[in-house]
C-alpha cells in the first residue's frame, strides 16, 4: 500500500489543501447558527434592526467565501485524485507488460485488465472523495458537539447521547447489509449465468429438449433473489425512519432541557434555536459518511489488489551454466518443465539438436506440449530442469529483448490489433516499406483477400481482426511474422484454420526464405512430413527421426499418419 | 425530451395492477409520512415560542407540544417504514414477473431471433433493464408522488405561518434547481467525453493485455506503453473536467440556499420586530427550517423525471424481448417421430438467411435408413445451415424436408430434435457438473449409465483425474478443459441417449486424429442401424461414407461415393489431393 502513496508525489499541496478548504468551508457552516441565534437574541429581543442587517450581511459572506473554499477544494481534489490514478495506471500497465508468461498466467487476462479499468476507476472515486468529504463530514459532527457545547455545555448533553445512538443505527445497518447485498450480486450473477447460458446453449438445449427446464431453472433463482431483495429491503428501509426518529426526539429533549436553562437564565432563546439547528446538521452529515465508508472499503479493496500487482517482482532468470561449443545451432539438453500448479510435467527430459539451416517439425495429439516446447525455445518460460542453448551459449544468459529480435513466433491463437493491415505486420519492424509488406503477404498467402479490401495494406483492422475470417487471420499473423527481420522462424500450429491447399503453398513460400531454423508445430503429419527432423511428443516424452524413420520405428507416428492418410501406398 | 410511449405504459400497467391495492397504501403512507414531516418544525417552533424568558415559560403549551412532536415522529418513522417496505415489495416482486416471462419467450424465441441478437444485449435486457425498470418506475413514482406532496405541504404550512415570508421561500428555491440543472447540461458532453475516452482506454488495455505473448515476442512492449501512455492523458483530461466541472453542482445550490437562508433571516427579522403582524421566533425557526427543506424535493423531481424516462426506456426494451415473435407452435395435429420411420429426404430445399441472398438452392437429397451422409466443402459453404434445417432450427423457405414422407413442419418440434443426436463444433458446456452436463439430454441417468457414456466417448479417463471426478463443476468460461475435452463431453452426452439419427457438425475437430478413429469407431457402433449426418473437414473422416454432398457456395456441386467423386476428377478430388502436398 505505501508503494501507492508514492505516486502522490508532486501532489501534496494540493491534497493537504483540498481538505483544509473543506473544513474552512464547514466552519462558516457551522458559523451560521451562531449568527442566526445573535439574530434571535440581540436583533429581535433587542429590536435592533442594525444588528440584523450586518448578521444578514455577514450570513452572505459566508456563504460566498464558503463557495469560492469549496470550489477550488473540489478542483485540487479531483485533480490530484486524476492525476495520482494517471501515473498509477501508468505504473501498472508498465508492470504488466513486463510480466513473465508464467505471472501473466497467475493473475490471469481477466483480472489484469480489471486491475487497470474498473479498480482505477474505484480508485480515482474512492481518492477524490476522501480528499472532499472523509475530513469534512466528521469535522462537521463533530464541530456541531463543539459548538453546542460553547452554546451549552447541559444541552449539549443531548449530542453526546445522540451522536452514538445514531452513528450505532447508520453503521449498524450498514454492516447487517453490506454482506446481505453481496449476496444479492451473487443471485443475480447466478440468474445472469442461466439466462446467457440458455442464449449461448439454445442449439444443445433445443437439441436435447431442455429448454423449458432452464427457464423452470432460471424462475427457481429468480425468486431466491426476490426473496433476497426484499428481506434486505425491510433492514435497509429502517435507515431514514429509526435517523429521523432520533433526530427528533433529540430535538424534543433539547427544547425541553432549553426551556429549562432559559428558565433558570442560564442560556438565551436564541441559544435553543441554535442547538435545534447544530442536531439537523449532523444528521445529514452522518448519512454521508456512511456512504462515504462504503465506497472507500471499496475503493481500498481495489487498491490493495493494484498495490499487490505493483509489488510484483520481475521473475529472475535462473544463472546461466557456461557455454558449449558442439556446432550445434540449437540445443535441448534433458529439458523438463511443468506449469506452476499442475503436478504432472508437460514435458519430461527433451534432449535434441538442430543444425543451422534445419527444418523441425513437431507433432503430437492435444495436450502433449507441443506449444510448451517451442514456447520454451522462444524463453516465454523458464526450464524447470535442463538447458537450452543458442548457439552454445545458455538461453538464460540472452535477454529477452535479444530473443524477441531472433525469434519471430506466430501464434496459435493469432492475434490482430486494432489499427491496419501494414500497422499489424509492422509489429515487430516499424520502418518496414510497403515491399516488405507485400512480400511477406505474398508469401504468406495474403496478399490476394488483403488487396480485395477497400485501402489494401492500408485496410482497417478492427479489434481482434474481426474483419478478417479465422484463416485470413492467421495469414495475417504469418506474414507479420515474416516481416520481421528474424533469423528463426517458429509457427505455432499456425495454419490449423486453413485448406491443405493454402496450407502447402503456404510452407513451400516460407521454405524458399532463409532462416537458420524453422520449427513448425502441426497436428497433421502432412504439414510436417519433409522436415529435417521430426519430433514426436507423447505424454511429454519425445522421438525424434524424419519421416520415414519414425513411420518405420513408431507406432504412435504411424498411427496418426494412419489416421490421416489411411492407405500406406498414399501415404510419402 | 423523449415522448413517453403510451403503448408502454400500458404494458407496465399490465404488470402492476396486481399490485395496485398495495401502490394505493403505498401513496397513502407516504402521505401521512409527508404530512407529518412537516408538522414537526410547526411543533418545534411552537415549543420554542412557549420559552419566552427567565421565569416565563408556558410549561403547559411545551409538554403539549414536546408530546406531540415524539408522537408525530413516530408516526412518521413508522409509515415511512412500511412504505419503504410496500415499494420494495412492489419494484421487486415486478422485476421477478417480468424476468420470468422474458426467460419464458427465450426458450420459445425463434433461432432467427438468438442468431442476430447478441447475448450480451438479451442478457442485458433481462437483467439490467429489468432492474432499471422496476426500480426506477417505482421509486421514481413514489418519489415523485412524495416531491409534490411535500413542496405542496410545506406552501400550505408556510402561508399559514406567514405569507409575506413565503414568497421568498417559495420562489428563490426552485433557483438551485435551474443552477443543478446548468451545471448537469454543461457537464453531460464532458461525461460523454470521458466515457468514449475511458471506451478507448479499455479497448487497448483489453487487447494489449490479452494478447501479451505477441507483444512479448515482437519485443513490442516499448510501443505498447506509449500508446497507452497518449491515451491515458487523453482519459486524465477528459476525467479531470467531466469530475470538477460536476462538483460544482453542491457547491453552488448549497450557495444558492444559504443565499436564501440569508434572506428568511433577514426578512423574517425584520418582520418580528415590524409593528404590524410580527411573526414569532418559533415561527421564523420552522420557516428557516423549511427553508432548508424545501430545495430537496425540486432536486429529487428533476432527478425523478430523467429516472422515469430511462425506466420507459429500459421497459420498452425488455418489452421488445418479450413480445418478439415465438418459434411457430407446432400443429394441432403434428406426429410424434418415434412413431414413423427413419428416412429422410430434402425435396428442392430453398433457404437464405436474409432475403435477397439467398443461400441454398434446389437442394435434394435421399437418406434412406442406416445411411452415413457426409457434408463437404470450403468454410462458409452452407455445411452448418443444412444442418440447421434437419433440425428445424430454421424452416426452408421453399420445398421440404421430409421424413417418411411427413413434412418435418408436421411433426412435434420436441420429438423431431430428440432424433436426433447432435454434436456441434462449437461446444457448449453448461455450468453444472461433469454428470449433470453429459445426462443434460437424459436427466435421470444413473451414475453407471453416465460413466459407460463417458468411457464409450473417451472421455472418462480425464474425467477421473478432475478434483471432484463427475462432480467437478466444469463451464464454459472458467473451466481448464482442453477444447478437445470439451467435445469429447458433448459426444459422450449423445453417446447416452442414444437417438436414431446423428448429426455431427466438425464434431471432432480439436481432437487429434489418432482419439478420433478410436470415437469414430465408437460412432460406428452406434451408427450401425443409425442415420447419420457428418460435417467434416478432415476428409479422412469422411470417405466410408455412403453418400458425400461436396458443397461450395451453398450449392452441393457434387455428390456420390468417395471413389465415385475421385473419378469424377472434379473439386472433391482437389480438395482431398491438397491434404498431400
């Protein structure tokens, strides 16, 4: 938490004087009842007509002074509350960035980018208010007893009564409630999930018949929440009657002890009309408070949340072992690795070479760590056992920043920014001329649907490529890759969404450009059957041979050849 | 301002006459709660006139007064209570009914209708405004009946007290009114602004953030943040005016009160020591008190008449939902499928999805029984719409699908679809448990029935190893299945009701082929006597087959045996030979 408070910097006047202009503003406030009782006392008793235009006077002075305090508190808070989010969102969206493939896993997507929007936003509230009202509204409070105590210290008895039976009330409900309403977000989260479920299952749920049971479902959660609502309604409802109810009492008893000390000619009537005022006041004032409250434990929950993100350390690259001069271009040396959490390894001791100028392909069925593999290769993850090498020298020993300009990695999932064709494919070589780009298209098998669209590479693309099919997409991905000067090239089941006929033409343009290895991951053994090396996973362990050597020793390989190409006489 | 649709409020009237004894005690308690509201600062004021002094005060008139204000606020407090509590009661049992009926029309509303409607919209519907619309109707009326009886009631009482003060109250008030009113209509551009800037803003976080590999790879960290960077001081600035410039609002009505706070004293003083009819300190208290009071239920109502519109508008839209056009019932005398026999045919089948662009044409096909009929072709091609036919998802625009002869629109929709046995490419996984999703189509399957389901889909051996084996509650969203996993499911749930005819849409198209001979071969024990309808790209899948439709375009261009097409030398045997490079 006090990571944050750093970023107040530069912002300390403004956050010192934003609540001091507050509270001046609250004194004349509380001024005002003063003023009105001299009014009461020394105007009308006395008859004086001076006295009541000069307190008149002063009550508009007040009033404007009060306004000019509290316009420019408003202005310092909101933007120092502005300015603070401005250079935390900063920070954070900096942070992540740079966090590790393993970290990024860990937050997840989703909560990452909560962390940047809608925390900041409860942030940015949660400090303009504080900054506005977390002083004023008790200063209020409790002027309002210091006051009715130089009015009365005996009257004042009545705040002292009054003021923590009503805090008790306010607070009270507040908390039987707050815990009852997260349960109403839960139910109608749950009411949420049935009807967009019964959406995005209409085709199943016709298909099996069922979709009267989900609306039969949906009506069971629906009056759980009715139930919910209205039971939490009753205790919140009690909030304004049981304040008021307080309130006024307390004013009954005031008036009485009043008439009392004005009996006795301790205090003026004036003074009366005075306390009656000070009791009105703090009701208000405690109400906001409340409110106040509940934003702010938000708001602070928001915060801790971003305090954690920012304290994340950046993961440390493990010592690198010295280097190994055995001709080899690339190395896998015993490499194991395993995501953190799951128990099983993804893959289990990986040893292979790759000689510069080599094609590898890499295949295996779902979940047996071919994306694992080259991810490892690309340094997305750290080995858990074993080395890689590059060029002899351990993959620990080159920054990332090094193995981002060598690799050029496309995606499996590929992913296309908002923005144009040319800005996409530029990603990874800003000054990339318009032949680049064309060649990389041309060789990706893009260039013919890119120059259908309206501005050809200057075509828009909307966020997430969703003017582009799936295939299109990946096209484009493998052309951005392309652009990029790299002198490894690794393709993540980059053609899954295409024709075997774009998917050919496709490896053979790539195949004429020069790269000192490629890595192609696939799951058909015809993508990948004139590779230099094939590497076949199974259940994290690998086989490495060409095609015609693991045909001949792998019953695994040939099975999935097999499967795809069914007669052997068809088959190479 | 936008015109109220009386069509509407009809519509919501339907759904809160049940509730109207309750709306009528509702107003009723509101009204004693306004009522004596303002009698208290009346009371009060009287017992501060009975304090007249040293040794004069009317003891009598005080206790009187003193009693009367703690009954008044106890009658107060407690018609509030209830009030508060029939208006709960109201708004939430509407909001129920009307989320009940718009969850009724979804599960009778036409595919047309869920295919060109975004969920996040229905669902939005159904939710949001539901909520938006009861709450702010209700509240917004109560509130609104409320206002006007107490700026009413407080003119009432302070002519009462003194008329010549009253104007001044009455008509300065309505002025922070209009200065909340400027200050909102000045400011509503710059919250336009912040929120487009804010949309920008997570437009980039969302896709910078989910796609980090790819920045991470092209090393494009660096540009990342400087983009942002620009669009985080566009979103400072824009937030930065829209939050100063609308917190000027207290400010200046409370300015604008104090002013007038200013002027009761003054006149008001003036008036006490005035020879004519001098108004009295306790009275002068109740009208400073008034007001202090008076500029909230101007406040509220503007606040209530943008609140009402939005509810009208929310209502229209959920209205929108429920009213939509249902699927057509089924006919009075519509066959049950179960009854008739297994052939199918599609005689000249017309369809487009839009007018005008049309998309299967002159389709016909024979299936007799026990027949497997694959469906092939480039994406895009109309492979999925067919299906969509068989299942009467949608209906033909021209000629028919028959089944033993019986046009499908002659049978019950229900018996239709339980037929057949459907696995699409884009799974759907309910939230619930592993058991409970592969018994969806059969709800009262025994353990041992869903598990031999599951070993007969492979799917078994992955469900062991999940934390609470069947009982793992598993969805769509949050769930570490593989998307092969997840349609491993989806076939082990047809796998247990077993219908007589399959559909299966790419059903296998995440899971690696060596699994999906091991399914296929599962299949063909169950396809044996069964009819079956294969969409697939993996041609391999497909060539045993009795009957291939190779489609392009939404036209099947071909159509026989695998060896058949093969000879044909046609586009079949260009696609199957591209698998080969």
């Amino acid at each position: 938490m006090k990571r944050l408070l750093r970023h107040f910097r530069g912002q300390a006047l403004r956050c010192f004087l934003a609540p001091l202009f507050k509270m001046i503003e609250a004194t004349f406030e509380l001024l005002v009842p003063l003023i009105i009782a001299q009014i009461i006392d020394l105007g009308i008793a006395g008859k004086d007509k001076e006295i009541i235009y000069s307190r008149s006077i002063q009550l508009i002075i007040l009033g404007f002074v009060g306004l000019l305090f509290s316009v420019t508190a408003q202005y310092f808070s909101a933007d120092a509350a502005v300015t603070f989010v401005k250079k935390l969102k900063h920070e954070a969206y900096k942070k992540i960035q740079y966090l590790s493939f393993a970290q990024h896993n860990e937050a997840g997507t989703s909560g990452l980018i909560t962390r940047l929007t809608g925390d900041m936003d409860s942030i940015q509230n949660g400090v303009n208010l504080t900054l506005r009202l977390l002083l004023r509204s008790p200063f209020v409070v409790f002027g309002a007893c210091v006051m009715a105590f130089r009015v009365d210290p005996v009257s004042a008895g009545v705040f002292i009564g009054a003021v923590p039976l009503l805090s008790i009330v306010i607070f009270g409900i507040m908390l039987i409630t707050i815990p009852r309403n997260r349960k109403i977000r839960e139910a109608v989260d749950s009411a949420l999930l049935t009807t967009r479920e019964s959406i995005t299952g209409s085709r199943v749920l016709r298909a099996f018949g069922r979709e009267q049971a989900q609306a039969e479902e949906f009506g069971v959660k629906n009056g759980v929440l009715t139930r919910l609502q209205e039971r939490t309604g009753r205790i919140s409802a009690l909030l304004n009657p049981l304040t008021c109810m307080i309130v006024n009492t307390a004013v009954a008893v005031l008036i009485w002890l009043g008439a009392k000390r004005v009996d006795a000619g301790i205090i003026s009537c004036g003074a009366v009309v005075a306390l009656y005022s000070y009791m009105s006041q703090i009701l208000v004032e405690l109400v906001k408070l409340a409110n106040l409250i509940i934003t702010l434990t938000k708001s602070f929950a928001c915060a801790g949340r971003v305090a954690d993100l920012l304290d994340t350390q950046p993961e440390e690259k493990p010592a690198p072992a010295g280097d190994r001069d055995n001709g080899a271009f690339i190395e896998f040396d015993n490499v194991s690795f395993a995501y953190s959490g799951a128990g099983e390894p993804v893959l289990k001791n990986i040893s292979f070479t790759v000689r510069k100028g080599e094609r590898i392909g890499i295949i295996g069925a779902t979940g047996s760590g071919k994306s694992t593999l080259v991810d490892l290769l690309a340094g997305f993850y750290n080995p858990v056992e074993g080395r890689i090498y590059f060029e002899g020298r351990d993959i620990f020993s080159c920054t990332d920043e090094e193995l981002a300009r060598r690799i050029a990695f496309v995606e499996q999932k590929p992913a296309i920014f908002k923005g144009t064709v040319k800005s996409n494919l530029a990603l990874g070589k800003e000054d990339a001329g318009e032949e680049d780009i064309r060649a990389a298209l041309g060789a990706a098998q893009a260039l013919d649907f890119v120059n259908e669209k309206e501005n050809g590479i200057n075509a828009v693309t909307e966020q997430g490529g969703r003017n582009f099919s799936g295939g299109q997409r990946q096209r484009l991905a493998v052309a951005r890759a392309l652009v990029k000067d790299a002198d490894i090239l690794i393709l993540d089941d980059a053609s899954s969404a295409l024709d075997y006929l774009t998917d050919s033409e496709m490896r053979k343009a790539v195949s004429a450009l020069d790269y000192s290895a490629v890595f192609i991951v696939s799951q058909r053994t015809g993508s990948i059957l004139d590779c230099d090396k094939i590497i076949l996973l199974e259940d994290g362990r690998a086989s490495i041979g060409t095609h015609a050597e693991l045909l001949e020793s792998n019953e695994e390989y040939r099975q999935i050849h097999l499967s795809q190409f069914e007669e052997e006489g068809e088959a190479v | 301002m936008k015109k109220i649709n009386r069509g509407t409020v009809a519509k919501i009237l339907r759904y809160t006459r049940r509730y109207n004894p309750l709306i009528v005690l509702s107003l009723l308690l509101s009204l004693v709660c306004v009522a004596c509201n303002l009698y208290i600062p009346v009371l009060a004021g009287r017992g501060i006139d009975a304090i007249k002094g040293i040794n004069n005060i009317d003891y009598d008139t005080l206790l009187y007064n003193i009693g009367a204000i703690i009954i008044t606020a106890a009658l107060s407090a407690l018609s509030q209570w209830i009030a508060g509590n029939v208006n709960n009661t109201i708004a939430f049992r509407v909001v129920r009914d009307v989320r009940n009926d718009a969850m009724k029309k979804i599960s009778s509303l036409p595919l047309s209708y869920i295919d060109s409607h975004t969920s996040g919209d229905t669902v939005s519907r159904v939710i949001t405004d539901a909520d938006n619309f009861a709450e702010g109707l209700l509240m917004g009326f109560t509130q609104f009946f409320t206002g006007i009886m107490t700026i009413l009631g407080t003119l009432a009482f302070m002519i009462r007290i003194s008329p010549r003060i009253t104007p001044v109250v009455a008509l300065l008030t309505p002025l922070s009114l209009f200065v909340a009113s400027f200050v909102a209509k000045k400011t509503h551009n710059m919250f336009l602004a912040q929120s487009r800037a804010r949309g920008r803003q997570t437009a980039h976080i969302d896709e910078t953030v989910a796609n980090h590999n790819v920045i991470a790879a092209y090393g494009a960290q660096e540009k990342a943040i400087s983009e942002f960077d620009e669009i985080n001081d566009e979103f400072a600035r824009a937030s930065l005016r829209a939050i100063f410039f609308s917190s000027i609002t207290n400010p200046s009505t409370r300015f604008v009160n104090n002013m007038i706070y200013a002027g009761v004293a003054l006149i008001g003083a003036l008036s006490a020591i005035s020879g004519s009819s001098p108004i009295t300190i306790g009275a002068l208290t109740a009208f400073l008190n008034y007001s202090g009071q008076y500029a909230k239920p101007f406040n509220e109502i503007s606040g209530v008449i943008t609140e009402l519109q939005n509810s009208i508008a929310c209502a229209e839209r959920i209205f929108e939902l429920i009213e939509a056009d249902s699927d057509i019932p089924d006919k009075e005398n519509a066959v049950n499928r179960a009854d008739i026999g297994d052939d199918i045919s599609l005689e000249n089948v017309e369809f487009s999805y839009t007018p005008g662009r049309e998309l299967i044409k002159n389709l016909n096909l024979d299936v007799k029984h026990g027949e497997q009929i694959a469906i092939v072709g480039p994406t895009g091609c109309g492979k999925t719409t067919v299906i969509n036919l068989l299942m009467r998802f949608y209906d033909v625009d021209s000629g028919a699908i028959k089944i033993d002869n019986i046009d499908i629109r002659d049978i019950t929709r229900s018996s239709l679809r339980a037929g057949y046995g459907m696995v699409l490419q884009e799974t759907w996984i309910k939230t619930a448990t592993v058991a409970e999703n592969i018994a969806l189509g059969k709800p009262g399957a025994t353990r041992e029935e869903i598990i031999a389901a599951a070993k007969s889909a492979y799917a078994h051996s992955f469900i062991k190893r999940l934390p609470d084996g069947y009982d793992t509650v598993i969805s769509d969203e949050i769930s570490s299945l593989s998307q092969g996993q997840k349609q491993l499911l989806c076939i082990a749930r047809v796998m247990l009701s077993l219908p007589p005819a399959l559909i299966l849409d790419e059903a296998t198209s995440s899971i690696d082929t060596r699994t999906e001979i091991k399914i296929r071969n599962a299949f063909a024990g169950m396809t044996k006597g069964r009819t079956s309808f294969i969409v697939a790209h993996r041609l391999s899948t497909v060539r045993n087959s009795d009957k291939i439709l190779v489609m392009k375009d939404g036209r099947v261009i071909e159509q026989g045996t695998h060896t058949e097409l093969i000879a044909k030398h046609g586009f079949y045997e260009k696609l199957y030979n591209s698998r080969i490079s």
